[in-house]
C-alpha cells in the first residue's frame, strides 16, 4: 500500500471525526464516510449493494441476539423491586467496615453487575435506593456518588456484558468465554474500589456517619433473604453458560423469563411494565444496530483501504513492546472516551486496531477484557459519560463535579489494567477451565 | 399530517417491540432441546423437548434485524440516537440552527442511500427468489423487507425533521439525564 493511500485513509478517519464533532449521527456518519471510502478505493465495486449485503448479515447474527435479550432484561429488572431488595439485604452486613454503607454501592453493583450488562442500568437501578438513603444517613456526598458512578461501571466487566457481546462479535472471540474472562478482574476491581472507600474512611472518620443500630445475626440473616431472588437469577444465567448448557444468546432468554418471574412474585407485573420494557428494549436496540451497521460497513470499507495491514505492519517494524503499544491504546481509548460512547468507541477503532494486536503478540481475548476497562473508564470522564448522565439526572449534580468524585474510581480502573498486564492469568485462568466453549 | 407520521411511527416502533418478543420465542424455542437433554442426563427426567430447533438460530437474527430497524424512526423521535452534542450545545440561535439543518441534511442524505439500497436487495433478493441458506430455507426478501421498511420510515422521519427546523420550528429535543440509562449503548 502506498504512502498516498494510507493518507487518504487517514483523512477519511479525519473526515469521520468532522462529522462526529459537527453532530451527525454516528451510526450515519459511518454509513457516510464508508460510501466515500469505497468510491475512492475500489471503484469497480457497487458500494451501495455491498453496503446492504454487510448491513443485513452482519446485523441479524446469532450471536449478536445476546445484547437485545440483556437489555430487555435489563429493562425488566430495573422495573422490579430489586433494587430496595439488594439494599436491605446488603446494608445491615455494611456497619463494621470503613465506609460502612458507601460499600452497598459497591458490593450492591458487583452483584447487580452479575445479572446486568450494562454500566448506566447497573448505576441507575443500584443508585434509585442508595441515593437517597445514604443522603438521609448524612453520608457526603462526593464518596457516595463518587463510589456509584465508578461501581456502577462493573455492569460491563462483570458479565453479562454488552461490550462483551459487540467486542466478541466484532474480534470472532467466544462471548461465553469473555464473560468468564470478566469475572476475576471484575471481583479484583470491586476490591480495589472498596479497598479507596476503606481508605477514605480511616482517613476522615468525621466525615462517616455512625452506623445504622445493630441487628441480631438471625434479623440480619432474614434481611438477606431479599437477594435470594437475584442470586437465583445470577445462577441462571451465569450457571448456565459456564456449566456448558446454554449459549450467551440462550442464557439471555433464560434471563429475560427469569426477570419477568421475580417481577411477577413482587407484583410488579403489568401490561404496562411489560410493554414498557419491550419498548424500551427496543428502542435501545435500534440505537445500538445502527451504529453497528455503520460499523460493519465501515470494517468492510477500511479493509479495502488496507490501512489496518499497514498500521500492523508500522507498528511491527516500530520494534514496538507490547507494553508500549498496550500505553498508547489506553491514552487512545481515554482520550477517545471522553467524547464517545463505549460501543462506538470499540467498533470504531477494532478494524484498525485489532490487526496491530494480534500482530504485536496481545490474546485477542486478553484485549478483550482491557478494551472493556477502557471503556469503564469512558463511561465515567467527563464531558461525554453515561454514568455521568444517569447521575447527572438522579442527583442535579453537575457532569464535571461527578467527573471529579469518580476520580479515585478512574484510578483504581487504571491499576487495575497495569495488574492485568503484569498477571494475565487474571485474565485467562476462568475461560481455560471452561466445561465446553458454547458458541 | 403531523399526526398520521407520528402514528406511523408509533405503529412502526410497536412493531418492532412485537418483533422483539419473537426474538424471544425463536431462543427460547431453540435452547429448548438442550435443556431437555440437560434434565434427562443431570436428573433422569424425561426429556420433553425432544425435537430439533431447525434455523431456530437464523430466524432470531431476522427477528432482531426486523426488530431493530422497524424502530429506527421512533428511536430517532426521541432523539435517542447516538450523537456527540458538545459542541452543538455550545451554539446559539442561528448558528445552532444552521447545524442542526446541516446534520438533519445529511441525515436524509445517507439515511436516503441506506434506505435505497436496502429496498434495492430486498427486490433483488425477490427477483432472483434467493434463498436462506438454514435447514428451513425462506425467501431471503422477507426478512430484507423489515430493513427495508424501517430504513423508509427512518427517512421519512428524519426528512420530517429537516422540514420543522428548516420552517423554523423547535429544534429536536435530547434525551434527560433520566432517559440516559436507555440511550446506553
């Protein structure tokens, strides 16, 4: 590939930005920038009919079916009682830590992470209860949104994910195994999270309000029966695909079911919140599919480019480290990440940078896991961050001052990725012990 | 007018919703076998769902392709569509208006194309009478027809649009902080 076509390569990604920044829609601007990239580079193709050709197959993939499922369950669950449930179930084992009830954040998002796939819904079903009640105890403010805003990001790397789900299919790496390759570093990040709270607390202990009165063990014990429906609900899930049984796809649909039956014994269910959810399910999946048939075309488009082989083949004769290349991919994803949405930030960037990866000597499935972490810290950096905009909405607080209390929780996310280069097997250890890779 | 293309929308979404609710009947039917086998070898139940979920897995991803595009105008209404507005929140008046024609313009334009040629395959595919290529093989045009549909009303929506700010009207609204945890990707 000539010089000159990586540099109209290069101006088409810079077009494709214009386009981003000026308010076009994403998905749109892809679909655009593709048009004109295939009009350039392979002229004797029908760009139009190879579009619809990706579009269809590329969006109507098996495996895809996983991420509307997730969040239709998502949507049943956030119309559920559950989350009062997980509070006084969780807050009454809470009083003897440092921090006491921040950690129902934390702790109540890892678990609601479990069942969720997604960063914002975990962040604004947990935080409907915490909110208020850690509020009411006089707890301040900026630990108790703070530690919301980064816990809530678990939703994405504890599994199920729905950045799982969009890197799997884009990279061809199992999404089943993705999800057990999520769990330890997800468990090891919600440490690090509540070891910051834990540290907060020993160092300001003025500022945590004295603790709930105690309960006896048996009063705590039957508080805790509340979660009983949501770890059942985890073992569906989760069980049945590391157990072998069921696809990603197919334990979604367990879910779905699963979230209606909790939502049916609470008496929360009605043809309102039924319908609800499916609308809402639906409406979120259009958002996603769009940017993913852009994303297809765009994939498609580059390829003809070759500017993916190129950048892979810069990068190798760079000598570069993996470590370097891993540093330069995590500013990138910062940097981009304050912008745009986790979905479209990896769609965007996997064509290209997926070919480096793999070409530098990085698991595809490791880079998986990183990307995910990445994109939790995208979710919280300001101006561009759903969890911003969840908690933006439940507390009046402004984007930049709830940027600035997740801060402690950015850093942690970013330790937590220089402990996952240092100890892949963190990473690696649950998918190879896998009963049968599903689909 | 106005209120027929808002009814036009709402069928479309609602449409979508009901494919979505397929989309679950085709998994559900399709795991059905697996967990028959699983209850007969795990617990020596006898397996009730002895059958094969024949493309099963090819007729989901129709559902959710119809699903998610018959949606698409609807989505865009309530302006969840994903977009960076940093920088058209900072412009006022004119200015503001001027970009938002210049996003709607060239949201009919590439909107336009994807729905030309989304119907263009859709008609191939008929023409040619292509073929899925699953166990139960179907006219490939009938599942292209929801792209098609929902890539028609997504233009008509976003032409719809064009035509209220360029006649001065309010702008499109975004979404609440409340709405964000459904514009989530």
């Amino acid at each position: 590939m000539g010089s000159i076509d990586a540099q109209i390569a290069l101006l088409a990604i810079a077009a494709l930005f214009f386009l981003f920044g000026t308010g076009v829609w994403i998905g749109l601007s892809m679909i655009g920038v593709s048009v004109a990239v295939m009009w350039i580079f392979a002229p004797a193709k029908p760009a139009g009919d190879a579009m619809a050709t990706t579009i269809f197959s590329d969006t109507s993939s098996w495996t895809l079916t996983a991420l509307p499922l997730f969040i239709w369950m998502g949507e049943v669950l956030f119309r559920t009682a559950i989350s009062e449930d997980m509070f006084r179930g969780l807050a009454p084992w809470m009083r003897r830590l440092p921090g006491r009830l921040v950690h129902t954040n934390i702790i109540g998002c890892s678990i609601f992470a479990a069942v969720s796939g997604s960063s914002a819904a975990t962040c604004a079903t947990i935080g409907k209860m915490t909110v208020p009640e850690l509020k009411r105890r006089g707890y301040p403010d900026d630990i108790a949104i703070g530690s919301l805003s980064g816990a809530g990001t678990l939703g994405l790397l504890i599994p199920p994910s729905l950045i799982m789900i969009v890197y799997g299919v884009q990279a061809d790496v199992s999404v089943a195994k993705l999800f057990a390759a999520g769990v330890i570093p997800g468990i090891m990040l919600a440490g690090l999270m509540m070891a910051y709270v834990a540290g907060w607390a020993l160092l300001n202990p003025s500022k945590v309000p004295p603790p709930d009165p105690p309960m006896p063990l048996a009063q705590k014990l039957s508080e805790s029966r509340t979660l009983i429906p949501v770890v059942l609900l985890i073992l569906l899930v989760l069980g049945s695909i590391y157990a072998g049984i069921a696809t990603a796809t197919e334990s979604a649909a367990f879910g779905v079911v699963g979230s209606f039956v909790i939502a049916a014994l609470q008496r929360r269910l009605n043809w309102q919140t039924f319908w609800d959810s499916v609308m809402g399910a639906t409406r979120l999946t259009a958002m996603i599919l769009l940017i993913l048939a852009g994303a297809s075309y765009l994939k498609l488009a580059m390829g003809f480019t070759g500017l993916p082989r190129h950048l892979a083949e810069t990068i190798a004769a760079m000598n570069l480290s993996p470590a370097a290349l891993i540093v330069v991919l995590a500013i990138l994803y910062i940097i981009l990440g304050c912008f745009l949405d986790g979905i479209s930030m990896v769609v965007l960037t996997i064509a290209i940078v997926l070919p480096m990866v793999e070409q530098a000597g990085i698991d595809k499935l490791w880079f998986g896991i990183f990307i995910t972490v990445v994109v939790e810290m995208a979710q919280i950096t300001p101006p561009v961050g759903f969890n911003l905009f969840v908690l933006q909405g439940m507390t009046g607080k402004s984007i930049f001052w709830i940027g600035r209390v997740s801060l402690p929780f950015f850093i942690a996310m970013n330790i937590c990725v220089v402990l996952l280069y240092l100890f892949p097997g963190l990473v690696t250890f649950l998918p190879d012990l896998m009963v049968s890779a599903a689909r | 007018m106005r209120f027929y293309l808002r009814k036009l929308y709402d069928v479309t979404g609602a449409l979508g919703g009901v494919f979505m609710i397929v989309l679950l009947a085709f998994v559900l039917y399709s795991v059905g076998p697996g967990v028959g086998l699983w209850l007969e070898q795990s617990f020596g139940l006898p397996n009730l769902f002895n059958y094969v979920a024949r493309s099963a897995d090819e007729f989901s991803g129709y559902a959710m392709l119809a699903s998610a595009f018959l949606a698409m105008a609807s989505t865009f209404g309530r302006g969840e569509h994903i977009r960076v507005t940093l920088f058209l929140q900072r412009l006022k008046g004119g200015a503001r208006r001027a970009a938002e024609l210049w996003c709607l313009g060239l949201g009919v334009l590439l909107a336009g194309y994807l729905a030309w040629f989304s119907v263009r395959l859709c008609y191939v595919s008929w023409e040619l009478n292509d073929l899925s290529t699953g166990l139960i093989a179907i006219p490939l045009w009938i599942p292209q027809l929801g792209m098609a549909i929902g890539a028609i009303v997504l233009v008509i929506a976003i032409v719809e649009q064009l035509f209220i700010v360029a006649t001065g009207g309010p702008l499109m609204e975004e979404p609440s902080g409340e709405e964000a945890m459904h514009i989530e990707r």
